[in-house]
C-alpha cells in the first residue's frame, strides 16, 4: 500500500470538476446501463449520484492501490484481517463462501441449531407460543429487523427482542406473554454483557413468579464462549456456540439468527443464507464497474471527502424495512467511526458517515424539507420493493412507489421560482434500491450487500472496520459507578450521580 500513491488518487477525485446530475445525464447517453446493477432480485441505481467517469477512474484506481482485491481475498479466505484483535471476519462462511474448515465448521453449528428448532417445534420444551430475544447490538439489531420484516404474517411464534437494559422495555415485551409458553433466548457473543445478562436475570425472575418450576429448562443461549454460559447455568445441550471470528454486527447469519429461524422456519433461514451467498458471489466474482457493493462504497467516499457531505439518510418505502435505518447504524458507524487506519496512524480524512434514516411516505412530512431546501448536502438512499405484501388495494402501493421515485426526481431536478421561498435548487443526489419482493433471500443479498459496501469503505479509507473499541471506554465508567470503583469524576458528572442516585464518590 503507498500513501502517496493514494493520496494522488484521492488528489484527482477531489480536482474533477463538479458537474450536475442534469448534465452528467446529457454528457453520458449510457449512464442509466453503466451505473444500474440488478442482482439477487435486487436492483441498484447510481446514476443519481455525482459518479462522473473520471470520479469512477480516480476510484478505481484507489482501489487498486489500496489492495481491495487482496483485501476481499484475505475476507473470504479466512486469513487475519481484524488486526487489533487478531483475527479473521468470517461471517461469510456462515453461508457458504469461505476458508473450506471454517465453512465447515459452520455448518456443523447450523445443524446443532436445526436440529434445537426441530426439537422446539416438536415440543421438547412443552408448548412454546412466545419466543423472548435478549441480546443488544448485534445480537438483537438484526435478529429484530429480519424478524420484524418477513415474522409478521408467519403464525408461527409471536417474537419479541429486548435489548435495551431500561426495565419499561423488558416490561412491555412480556406484558403480552404467558411465562408458561414462553421460551427464553440469551444472545451474547461473551455472555458477559452486563446489559443482556441483567435482562436475562429478569426474564428468568419473571419465569419463576410466573410459575415456570425450572426456568433454566426454558432458556437456550447462542454464544462463542460455551463455557461462560455454562457457568450462568444453561444446560450444555441448549448451548448454540459460533465461531469467534464472528463479529457481533456480522452475527445474524450463525446461532445469533435462531429467532428468525424460529419465526421463519428453517428453509426461510436456509433461503436467507442463500440470497447472502448470492451477494458474496456478486462481490468476489464481478469487476469493479459492475460490483455494487463496490460502487456504493465509492459514491459514500465522493460525497463524504470530496463534497464533504457529514451524513447520508437511508429511506424505507416499505413498512416491513422500517428497521432498516437502525440496522445500518450499526453496522456502518460501529465498523467505521474510526479515526486512525491498519497501522495506527491518523487517517487524516472523514471516515463513516452518520447514517440515519426513516420510512417513507411519513419521513416526507417531517425531515424532508431540509433535505429539498436545506443549507446540508445530504445522500439520499431509497429502499422499496415492487411487491406489496398486504391485501389492501394496490392504490397503497402504487402511491407509495410514486412518492418514492417522484422524490429521487424532485431532489435531482428541482424547481425554479421567482419566490426564493418556493425555489428548490435540485442537483441532489439519490441512490434507489429496489427489490422485486422482501422475502428472506432478498433481505439475506440486501444485508450482505451492506456489509460488503461496508468493508469496501474501510478498506479505501485504510481502516479495520471489525473492531468497535470506541464502545468500551462508557462502559467501563459505567462499570466503575456501579461497582463504587475510585474513580474521580468531573463535577458535572458527580452531581448527575448525586441526583440521580443519591450517591456519591
């Protein structure tokens, strides 16, 4: 890797000259063809954005300077590519597409995983009706989202996950369950996490005052660390391990996912993974100029350090992707809100984008004002699907779709007014991701397709996007409060505690 070499790079893509979206069109007959992809039953268009041909070229170039293809060579053959921590990412071998022994190794954990969901259905554990999820980041963002998304019309069990350590929402969650029918699941990559494990502590309390003689009988944890599960007192035989080169955020495809497995069924479990493979496949097999996981990565690196855009909005027009903003959260600003690169120096650039997002139409009434007549650059994302999934007549979803795509055309076009107030200056980028349908192989490619274009960012930006150290400094305070640890606090932070609390250092 040289930095200067990639400097120049990043050099020419900050010297091309800006050219609106409008012109870009009329300069480039073919640039509908060339920047749209369709795959997995999901299709991609860039050409909203600003991706000139020579911003294209001053990209890829950088991509090649900076070893994406190594890099992704490295990612799917297992080798060490978490450097802080010593390790491989190897989330795509959950699905197949991997080192050999790993993906291996994967499947003997999804057969031990099967083979639990069977005994479920099959009544093991007596009549299971309710299925109560605690975990927190990764091992609840996506297990909820997927659930959220494709569970709701299943009838096969009424899910809930909990993850934030606030009783209220632990509270509301079982408020709707029987503890006689309810089936307890404990997501955690360590079994250590103090917010799961007190949420565990209080599902099984809530058991036990409900009636459940044996409430350990009823738990099921999915962990890297068997041993510290043990410990807590779940029974070997409910244990659903997964490797520990799988980070938390890349874990919904291992154990983590057993909830959407349960909501789902199996094969729709099995057809997620499948529709990720397919993504994979995509994003190791395709060149640069038709990988849309690449070409993504390159429009958020343009407008985050060439038109120094600060954020990116990711809208769903589609209720059952309403989850989606959180997810993506995460995943893109836990992996990449970093600020020195590989080898420890300042990467002297922006990093992730705050990601942030809502669902259409109702987004249109609340923030989209500023995003049509606002001061901030702001990269727009569409997310839709061409089939609805309710009974309703077509009229909803034919309005939706208008009102997704007439806001793409809006924000690129604009409008012209004698009034400044009712003028909108367009030139606006907008990406759109359409899906034939949401079901579990368009969401497994969706997601994939998101944490490929992840990685692709952070290897442009010379940055490990598999560690999150950023997330442990609070908690270790929080740790030192709560076990009245000697630690000297500023006198703000004494005073919330005095307040709050009662208690003081």
């Amino acid at each position: 890797m040289s930095d200067a070499r990639a400097e120049k790079e990043w050099t020419r893509a900050q010297s091309v000259p800006a050219q609106s979206l409008e012109h870009l069109f009329k300069a480039e007959p073919d640039r509908l063809s060339r920047l749209t992809v369709e795959e997995a039953g999901i299709y991609f268009d860039f050409s909203k954005t600003h991706l000139s041909r020579e911003i294209l070229d001053a990209f890829g170039a950088l991509a090649e300077i900076q070893g994406l293809a190594g890099a992704r060579d490295a990612l799917f053959s297992g080798q060490l590519v978490n450097v802080t921590e010593g390790r491989a990412a190897e989330h795509s071998a959950e699905r197949g597409q991997g080192a050999a022994q790993s993906v291996q190794r994967a499947q003997e954990f999804h057969s031990r995983m099967r083979s639990l969901v069977d005994a479920i259905e099959a009544g093991v554990f007596g009549e299971i009706r309710h299925i109560l999820h605690v975990g927190i980041g990764g091992s609840a963002l996506g297990p909820d989202f997927l659930v959220d998304a494709l569970g709701r019309d299943a009838g096969r069990y009424d899910v809930a996950v909990v993850s934030n350590v606030d009783g209220a929402a632990l509270e509301e969650a079982v408020s709707r369950f029987d503890p006689q029918t309810t089936l307890l699941l404990i997501a955690s990559k360590t079994f250590t996490t103090s917010e799961t494990m007190l949420n565990a502590r209080s599902a099984l309390t809530w058991m036990e005052e409900g009636g459940v003689a044996d409430p350990y009988g009823r738990v099921v944890a999915m962990t890297a660390s068997p041993e510290t599960a043990i410990e807590f007192g779940v029974d070997e035989t409910r244990i659903l391990p997964f490797s520990e080169s799988v980070g938390g955020r890349y874990s919904l495809w291992s154990s983590i996912g057993l909830p959407v497995a349960l909501a789902l069924g199996w094969d729709g479990f099995e057809t997620m993974l499948e529709g990720a493979s397919g993504m994979d496949r995509h994003f190791r097999l395709q060149p640069i100029e038709r990988n849309a996981p690449v070409l993504a990565a390159f429009v958020d690196r343009y407008y985050a350090n060439v038109r120094k855009a600060e954020t990116r909005a990711v809208f769903a027009y589609d209720e059952r992707l309403r989850l989606l903003p959180s997810y993506l959260q995460q995943l893109e600003m836990e992996s990449n809100g970093k600020s020195v690169t590989i080898e420890g120096k300042p990467v002297g650039r922006a990093s992730a984008q705050i990601t942030w997002g809502g669902v259409g139409t109702d987004a249109q009434h609340a923030v989209f004002q500023l995003l049509h007549q606002g001061t901030h650059l702001v990269p727009v994302e569409f997310v839709a699907a061409i089939e609805p999934e309710h009974g309703l007549d077509f009229a909803h979803h034919r309005q939706l779709l208008i009102n997704c795509f007439a806001q793409g055309a809006a924000l690129m076009a604009g409008k012209q007014s004698d009034d400044p107030a009712r003028s909108y200056s367009g030139d606006r980028p907008s990406t759109s991701i359409l899906l034939d349908r949401v079901d579990p192989g368009a969401l497994g490619a969706l997601i994939a397709f998101y944490e490929h274009r992840t990685f692709v960012n952070a290897v442009l930006l010379g940055i490990n996007p598999f560690d999150q150290f950023g997330v442990e400094l609070g908690k270790e305070i929080a740790g030192s409060i709560d076990a009245g640890g000697e630690v000297r606090f500023d006198a703000s932070t004494r005073a919330l505690i005095s307040r709050a609390l009662g208690e003081t250092e």
